[in-house]
C-alpha cells in the first residue's frame, strides 16, 4: 500500500487548511496527543495525511516539524517499509462483504508496540478503517489508548465515526476532515491526468460534480452508466401517472435486484433532476442545473408538475432514502414512493 512520495508535507495535503492547520501547530508546540481520529468522507486526505505526520515525526533531515520526502526514513514510510510505522485495515480474508480488524492483528500490533522504536524517534500507529475493528479487538485495544508505549502516537481513521465504540473514539483528539471542494477536486484530478492516460481531461468536470468531494468517487465514477441511469430516469419522470403503473413497476423490480450503492445513487440523481425541473419552472438559468446538459431533455417535466408537486416529491423521495438506511424492503419501499409521485398535488 504505497503513498505518492510526491507530498513532502503536511502542508502539501490540498483541502484541508483546518485538518492540517491543527496538526501543524501541535508539531510545532511539541504537543501532539497521544491518539488521534481522523474522520470524513473517503479519499479526502485522511490517510495521506497520517502518513505525512508519520513522515515529519521520523524525517531525518527537517523533522519533527516537516518532513522533506526525500530521506530514508521519508521514502520507506511512502512505501509502507519503516519498521516503526505500523498499517493496519480491515481484513477482506474469505468474505469480501465483512472487512474486520480481528484481534490476532490488534495482539500481534501489541507485542510490536511494547519495544522502543527500531530506528525512528517515534513509533507511529496508522489503523484504516477503525470502525470495522470487532468489538473483541477494540476492547484489547482499549488498554493501548488508555496508557500508549512511550513514544508512540496512534492515528485511527474512519469515515464513519458513529460506528466506533464510545470507549475508543472518547480515548482520540478528533480532527474532521471535510469533502474537497470542486476546484481542489479538479486540481487533483488534473495533476493524476498527466500520469495517467486512462483519465480523460474532457471528464473531469462531470466527474468532479459528481464525487461529493472525493477523489475515489470522481476516480471510479462510470460516465456511461450515469448517463444510462439519467435517462432512464428523465424517462420515468415523464410518463410516470396511475395510468402508466407498468413503468412503475418495471422500474422497481430492477433497482429492487441492484446494490445498495448504486440504489443510493440513483436516488440522488433523482433528486437531482426534481431539483432541476423546479428551477427550470421560475425560469433560472441553465447554468445552474445539476444537469445543464439535459436542460432540454428535462423541459417536457416542468410543464407536468407544480412547484408544490414537486416540493412533495423531494419530501417523498427524503422519507424513502430513511426507510432504505432502516432496512426497509427495497421493492416495496421504491413502491409506496412512486405511487405518491403519481398522487402527489
């Protein structure tokens, strides 16, 4: 797991002034906790970020306030080699749908914590993923947040923050790390396009108004599938009444087989393009859709609906997103949504 030794610092890491504000002053002071959580969306610089901090703590040149990126100790902390910087994520093992960190890794983690540091000035602890930690391995760890070897920092890492035990998260200084904003994103995917031939640089804008922020998402995101998924959508919108209930329920048998991801997304998109119409009814200029290139695609709707018709349907479409985080049955659920669409005045 290799990290791009391009970033020499902290400071290098784009996005997020306040994340890396308090870190940086904390080197600065020499008053660093002892454990720190670093929660946010995925791929907004949280592990690049922990591993800068491994980096200044151990550089050889300009420790510990930077770190220059290019010494020993710099270059095999990027390559995950420095025998005192210590990875850990969850373990995929036989089953790709539940990732733990088990407790055989957290004891053998112990044992290697309880030596003085092999060559750095200080032991660093990065664990991906902290909230997919069982609850056998988090309770052994409590011990190790509760009175951390000398020398040692400990950095856990999450984008969901809510899922950690109570006991471990009150244990860490928080430092939140907020989505990249779109210029930043841009930039980001600007500078990966000039290394990487398979990101084309005409897709990045629709990428980037895509991502929510993340690097991941603008990466993986599928142009092809998206636009597939708009229209089917447009589509939906548009002839959708209690005449039509075919559509309906052609509709919701197929998102009802789909992955819990994609039924998340293709919600946001629908909420995306009511947000569209709305504003395309008080004459708002295209440039502020969502969707500006389906700004024509998207007109026969507004003629179909009222404002409040509309302001009922994002109220629909909120409840039915709660009803999914709940486990409710997706058939049903899509259902009972689109039956009030039909109804809704």
């Amino acid at each position: 797991m290799p990290i791009d030794n391009s970033v020499m610092s902290l400071q290098s890491i784009q996005g997020q002034p306040q994340a890396v504000g308090i870190l940086s002053r904390a080197l600065e002071s020499g008053r660093l906790a002892n454990a720190y959580l670093f929660y946010g969306p995925d791929s907004v610089g949280k592990k690049l970020a922990g591993f800068e901090l491994a980096k200044a703590l151990n550089c050889e040149n300009s420790g510990p306030m930077t770190a220059c990126g290019q010494c020993s100790s710099c270059r095999r902390i990027g390559q995950n080699l420095h025998p005192d910087v210590f990875y850990l994520e969850p373990d995929v093992g036989t089953s790709v749908r539940e990732p733990w960190i088990k407790i055989d890794a957290i004891r053998d983690l112990q044992k290697k914590l309880a030596f003085m540091p092999y060559e750095g000035k200080t032991k660093v602890v990065l664990i991906d993923g902290a909230d997919r930690i069982n609850p056998q391995a988090a309770n052994a760890f409590l011990k190790t947040l509760e009175e951390p070897p000398s020398d040692t920092l400990i950095v856990l890492i999450t984008s969901n923050p809510q899922q950690l035990l109570p006991t471990v998260a009150s244990r860490c200084q928080g430092i939140r790390f907020q989505p990249l904003d779109d210029v930043t994103l841009e930039s980001i995917l600007n500078s990966l396009a000039s290394t990487n031939d398979e990101i084309n640089l005409a897709e990045i804008p629709q990428r980037v108004s895509r991502a929510g922020g993340s690097v991941q998402n603008a990466l993986e995101f599928d142009l092809a599938e998206w636009s597939t998924m708009r229209q089917s959508l447009i589509q939906l919108l548009t002839h959708l009444s209690l005449n039509r209930v075919d559509l309906l329920f052609s509709f919701t048998r197929t998102w009802a087989k789909t992955e819990s991801t994609q039924l998340t997304r293709m919600l946001k998109e629908m909420g995306a393009l009511l947000r569209d119409v709305a504003l395309l009814q008080i004459h708002c200029s295209p440039d502020l859709l969502f969707n500006r290139d389906l700004a024509n695609d998207i007109a026969p709707i507004v003629g179909r609906r009222s404002q409040q018709t509309l302001v009922n349907m994002q109220e629909t479409l909120h409840n039915t997103r709660l009803a999914l985080k709940g486990n409710a049955n997706v058939q049903l659920t899509l259902e009972a949504m689109l039956l009030d669409f039909c109804e809704a005045r």
